[in-house]
C-alpha cells in the first residue's frame, strides 16, 4: 500500500495554535504511527501544520485534494465535522475504500453512514473513546494490506 | 441546462414524519421553482422524500450519488448540513459548477468556503434570511451559469 490519507475533525480542537484536546491527540498520533507500517506514506493535515503550532502560510483546498488523489484509502472520523464530510464526498466520488470510525453514541447523516454503499470500505464503531477503535483499525489495514499487496508484506 | 441539483440541509429539519421549519420549506419551493425556469431537470432529495414523509435513509446515497452524476450546476445551502457537505465533496471533484449560499453570520470550514479552487463556484452570501432577494440573486446567477 502506497498511501493512506487520515481525515478527522481539524478546527473545532484549535484554539489559536494550542491543540485543546490531548486525548484525541494521542490518539490521532497512534493511528498515523499504525498506518506507517502499512503505507510507505500517511496524510495527516493535523500533522502537516503541527496540530496547530504551524498554520500554513497560504492553503488551498486544492492541496488536501491533491493528497487525496494520491492516496490509497481513507481512515476516516467522521465526528461532527464538515470538512471530513467535504473529504468523504471526494473520496466516494474517485471509488477510493473509505474506512468509516464511528462513536457507537453519536448520530450520523445517512450520506455518511451508508458512504459504503457508493464506495468500497468498512465500518467500525467505538464506544467513549477513540483509541478503543485502533485494535479494529489494525485488523481492517491488514485485510487491504494483503489486498492491495498481495503476500508481498 | 440540463440539470441542477439542490443541496441542503434534511434531517435538522424533520421530527418524526415532519418538517418543522415552514419558511425554510418555502423558500425551498420557490427556490426549485426558480431552478426549473433553467433547467428540464431539477432534483431535490426533499421533494422525492416528500419533506419527510417518505424517508429514504438506507438508500438515499446511492440515489443522490447518480443524481449527481448527471448534473450541470449544483446550488447548495451547506449551513451546518453534513449531508451537504458529502454533496459538495462529490460536485468539486466531478467538476460540477457550484453556486454557494452563504450566511454571513456563519463560520465555515475552507474546505467549503474555499471549494473555489477545485471548480467554478460562486458564492451568494445572505445576512441570517434566505429571502426574495436571495432568490433574485440565485435567478440572476444561474441565468449568467447557463450563457458560459
């Protein structure tokens, strides 16, 4: 697998530069580190402006499109946010697999919840907090790793 | 035109079987009236599920997603709508042209204000009130789309 490109709630955790949620830090931190073993790359726009500390000088949304043009799947949480909902139309549009993490307590727009049926992917649920999903994460990343690269890993 | 698409906001708007927000469903109305004074075809999904009479949650996303295949123009009121915002995922990376309708008042992410620099979007900002004024905007505009 080349690349995976991780979409997640951005704005709502910034305050200025201070990232205000740690936990979802960390979280998001163990997931790109995971996704590293199993992609020679991993997008992260949390990562690439430093979870705040380092906004871009100038953005585009052409930017974050052309990262998604190039990657191979999607790990998405989806939350509450618009622009993952926005990342989720465009993956759908280009057929790319869209794995879905959902909290178990929150309610969906069905555009979201049933993304799978326009593209390929997974779901998995979670209850309370993020990391419980990365077990789940791990086993869906090893089913398309062997897809995608046969038994090459 | 061939087609336009609407996109905007569904569930907020329901309780149970209903829909709770009358001025908004007018200017829906009139907007999908305006709509097909340039186009043979214009979708709402709120139309085909009767303002919520008729939901169709399991299989609106495959219905909207070739709706939107054929499409020419897309006029989306995002407000808070993540649905919304799926559709204006798709349109931008099909190319499709976008005609935006803003609240000033509202903060949004650049990943819907800055759509722009994937496809031809304008953007019609209104001030709280999706009004007559709005719609002569939306007329004019989609009457300038359809010359280009």
């Amino acid at each position: 697998m080349n690349k995976i490109f991780i979409a997640c709630p951005f704005i709502k955790f910034i305050n200025g530069t201070d990232f205000i949620n740690n936990d979802f830090r960390q979280f998001t931190e163990e997931l790109y580190d995971l996704c590293a073993k199993y992609a020679s790359k991993v997008f992260l726009a949390l990562k690439r402006e430093d979870y705040g500390a380092k906004p871009l000088q100038s953005y585009s949304c052409s930017m974050d499109l052309d990262e998604a043009k190039s990657a191979d799947l999607v790990i998405a949480i989806p939350d509450d946010s618009m622009g993952v909902a926005v990342e989720l139309g465009w993956m759908s549009a280009m057929q790319k697999p869209v794995i879905l993490v959902l909290n178990k307590n929150q309610t969906y727009t069905s555009l979201i919840y049933n993304i799978n049926k326009i593209t390929p992917g997974k779901v998995i649920f979670y209850e309370n907090e993020e990391k419980k999903s990365l077990p789940d994460i791990i086993k869906v990343l090893e089913y398309y790793k062997k897809l995608m690269d046969g038994d090459e890993k | 035109m061939n087609k336009i698409f609407i996109a905007c906001p569904i569930s907020k708007y329901i309780d149970g079987d209903k829909f709770i927000n009358n001025d908004f469903k007018i200017f829906i109305e009139e907007l999908y009236n305006v709509c097909q004074k340039h186009a043979s075809e214009v979708f709402l999904a709120l139309r085909r599920e009767e303002y919520g009479k008729k939901l169709m949650k399991d299989t609106c996303a495959e219905l909207d997603f070739e709706e939107m295949k054929t499409t020419d123009l897309v006029v989306a009121i995002p407000e808070d709508s993540k649905g919304t915002a799926v559709e204006l995922g798709w349109a931008s990376c099909m190319k499709i042209k976008i005609l935006l309708l803003l609240d000033s008042n509202q903060r949004y992410t650049p990943l819907i204000s800055g759509l722009k620099d994937i496809t031809d979007v304008e953007t019609i900002w209104y001030d709280g009130n999706l009004n007559r004024d709005v719609l002569t905007n939306i007329d004019n505009m989609i009457k300038r789309k359809s010359k280009e």
